[in-house]
C-alpha cells in the first residue's frame, strides 16, 4: 500500500461557516479519542468522490487529536478492470465472479493487508476495491482494531452472484457505513450507520471565487463567459449520463443558439472503461465547437472546476444512479441553479422547486435549464436556499462529527 500525504488542515477556520453547535459537538466527542490511530484505505488518490472527500477529512481528524492516515492499495490494472466490474454489478449491472476473478481480486488484498504494519484503533476500508483486506489481516495481532466497511454507491439492488460472493467479506466488519440506510441490501447482518458524505468549503474546488476571476478562467480554456454556460463535471461513466446531457444541451440550444455546454471529466487510476467512455463522448458530440470536454488532462485542477462550476449558469447531474454525487453540493455551494436526476443521494441534496429541480429524463432536464435561462432571477433565489440547506448538511465539519461518534459507539462497544 502507499501512504496519501494530506498536508493540515484546521477545524478552528470552519468555525464561521458551520452551525456553532457542530463545532461543540465536535470537541466533545474527539476527546474520549485523543491518539487513537485511524487509518483509511481506498483505491486511488486521484478522481472521484471518495479521493476528494479523504483529502479533507483525514486531517481535520488529526487536527482533532487523533492519529489519522490515508493508504492507497497498490495493484495491477487488470484488477481494476475486475473491480470496476464489481462497482458496476453492485449497482445493478449483471457481472459473473469466475475463477479467475476471485483468485485475482483475493491475491490482490492478501498481498496489501500483508503490508499492514501498525497497530490502528479503527481501520475504514472504502468502497468494494479494498474490501476483502478485512479477510487477509493479521487480527491476531490486531485484536482490538475496529474494521467499518464505507460503501459510497448504492447497493440496493446488485447482481445476486455478486453480491452472495462479497457478503461473507462485508460481515466480517464491525459495521459498515451506507450513505443511506436503503443501500444496503435486506438481511446484511452487519451493524449499519447511515453517514452521508460532505464537501470541503474551503478547499481549492469549493473556497469563493469572485466572478471576474471564475470568468478570467474559463475564458482560457475556449468558452465565452458572455454566453450561458451549461455544465456537467463527473468521470465519464455511463451512470452520470454525458450522452443524455449532449441530448439536453441540443434542445436547450433550439430556444437558446447562443448556450455552450462544458463537460469535465477527471480520469481516475482505478476507472479503467472512463478512457473507452470519453471517446464514446468525444464522437456523440460530432465536433460541435460550443462543446467543451474537458479532463484533468487539459489540466482542468481543482480551481478550474471552481471557475467553471462558479461561472456556469445551470449546473447539471444527470445521474441514472448514483451514491451521493459531491458535484451537486458543490453546484448548490457556489449557490448556481441545480438540476439532478432524481436518484441516489440527489434528492437528499435538491428539494425539487425549493432548492433546485430533480428530474428523471433529458426532456425534463432541458425544459427546467430553458427555465434557468428564462428567468434567472428566480433561479437564483432557490440556488441560494440550496447553498443554505448544503452549509447546515453537507459541509466536512458534520461528516468528521458523524464519524466521531460512530468511532465512539464502537469503542464503547454500543454497535
Ligand atoms: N471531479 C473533478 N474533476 C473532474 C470530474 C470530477 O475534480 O474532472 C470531482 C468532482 O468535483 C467531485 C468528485 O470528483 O468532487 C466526484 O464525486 P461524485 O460524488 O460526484 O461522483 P463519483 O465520481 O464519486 O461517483
């Protein structure tokens, strides 16, 4: 495995943004956890939500006083071809465990949880990549470790082979985190604790931009900031829809000639199909020029999603599944008119018409954007509330709190 270097961050510079309350409660329950040692183990340290989530939550959990680290697993890109086959089969799709799948995905931990040195308090293993370590570890020499199980997409509804061969795994955890209870499939016998995640608001990608420095910005890489703007940031991945958003932007674009449409697109380490994806993308919009696909390899950063999540004049998740899609929250944040489809966590994050609009088809999407480019002002307003209700549930001060106390149940042997 290799260590993830998180620099420091400071829970006291969250203290203006978030409900004072928090912070108390935050206080309190670090404290019975003074020097405890944590440590988180995922898959990559680039992409995704999860990524995204560790860089900041891990060292606000050491500023709170405990001993906090990030570990990547290290592993061959065929096992990431299995492994997105597992993510995909956990959300539905149909995907058959042979021989060759178990021995690789096995081999694979076995050789990772080897390389486990220390002795941790809590260990949180994220998502199905890195799940069957629990199985692998030394926990003779571990004894009192708390391993949780974190599973950030929806598995409600898997492929049954799948999903029979990576129960016994699952219920050797102490417990598992779903993002909601609903995720997990009926009768895992595993204590569960219902922990959505959070965004970071000052980091690069959510800290306030003025508007003239978000347009400086996109102006760089090609669109005009005096025409509207419709954007969709996610992997290229079929369960975020690019296509179906191609099909939005083209029916806005009837009402609206002057529209341009960006879709950003990270390239994760351990999203194999997200190359083969981007093309499929690249050739659906034909070399249309107010089209911008964009990646971190057009070295799209943090702060250039910022500029052009803060610039865009309707934000878009036009997810057909999803866990919990950060992008919203990061959309509602920079207070810009949402829209999501109506699955996975997005209704948690957008009350339809009071804080922005879900919808469950691209006619839908489109006619609510022509909404958004109508009348603005009004679109505002609830962009706003939305910014309100992400401040009060989805800022990181509220996830380290939500953990916190799971870690302190678990001590206290209450779960
Ligand atoms: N992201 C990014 N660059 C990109 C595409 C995505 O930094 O080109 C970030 C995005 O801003 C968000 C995260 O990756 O913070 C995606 O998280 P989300 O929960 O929306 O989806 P996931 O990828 O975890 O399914």
């Amino acid at each position: 495995m290799r260590e993830v270097n998180v620099g420091h961050k400071y829970i006291a510079d969250y203290q203006s943004i978030v409900p004072k309350d928090l912070m108390e409660e935050i206080r309190e329950l670090a404290e019975p956890l003074r020097g405890k040692r944590v440590l988180h183990v995922n898959a990559t340290a680039f992409g995704g939500g999860v990524a995204e989530i560790l860089y900041t939550l891990v060292p606000l959990m050491t500023d709170v006083g405990l001993e906090a680290e990030w570990q990547v697993i290290t592993a061959p890109p065929e096992f990431f071809n299995v492994t997105k086959g597992f993510h995909n089969g956990l959300q539905g799709h149909e995907f058959a465990v042979t021989q060759e799948v178990r021995e690789l995905y096995e081999s694979v931990l076995r050789s990772n949880a080897e390389t486990l040195s220390h002795h941790y308090d809590f260990l949180l293993i994220h998502d199905p990549q890195p799940l069957a370590m629990r199985r692998f570890a030394d926990v003779s020499a571990d004894g009192d470790a708390h391993w949780v199980w974190r599973c950030h997409i929806d598995t409600s509804t898997p492929d049954q082979g799948l999903y029979d061969y990576l129960v016994p795994f699952i219920e050797q955890y102490d417990a598992a985190i779903y993002t909601m209870r609903g995720y997990a499939p009926a009768g895992l016998r595993v204590p569960i604790a219902e922990i959505a995640p959070c965004i970071d608001p000052l980091a690069p990608k959510n800290m306030a931009l003025s508007p003239a420095d978000a347009a400086y910005i996109v102006r760089q890489f090609g669109i005009d900031p005096d025409r509207p703007l419709l954007l969709q940031v996610s992997r290229f991945d079929p369960w975020k829809d690019p296509l179906g958003v191609v099909d939005v932007y083209r029916t806005v674009k009837a009402s609206y000639p002057e529209v341009q449409l960006g879709l950003i697109g990270s390239m994760a380490s351990d999203d194999p199909e997200g190359w083969e994806y981007l093309e499929k993308v690249i050739d659906y919009v034909g070399g249309d020029g107010d089209v911008f696909v964009l990646s971190n390899l057009d070295n799209v950063g943090s702060v250039e999603i910022n500029a052009f999540q803060s610039h865009a004049a309707v934000i878009m998740q036009k997810s057909t599944r999803e866990g919990f899609g950060l992008t919203v929250s990061e959309g509602l944040w920079k207070a810009r008119p949402t829209i999501g489809g109506a699955v996975g966590g997005i209704p948690l994050q957008i009350q339809d018409g009071e804080t922005g609009y879900l919808v469950h088809s691209a006619a839908e999407c489109a006619a609510r954007c022509i909404e958004v480019l109508d009348d603005p002002e009004s679109a505002k307003v609830m962009a706003l509330r939305g910014k309100e209700h992400v401040r009060r549930n989805f800022l990181t001060p509220r996830l380290l709190r939500d953990d916190l106390k799971l870690f302190n149940d678990l001590f206290e042997g209450k779960m």
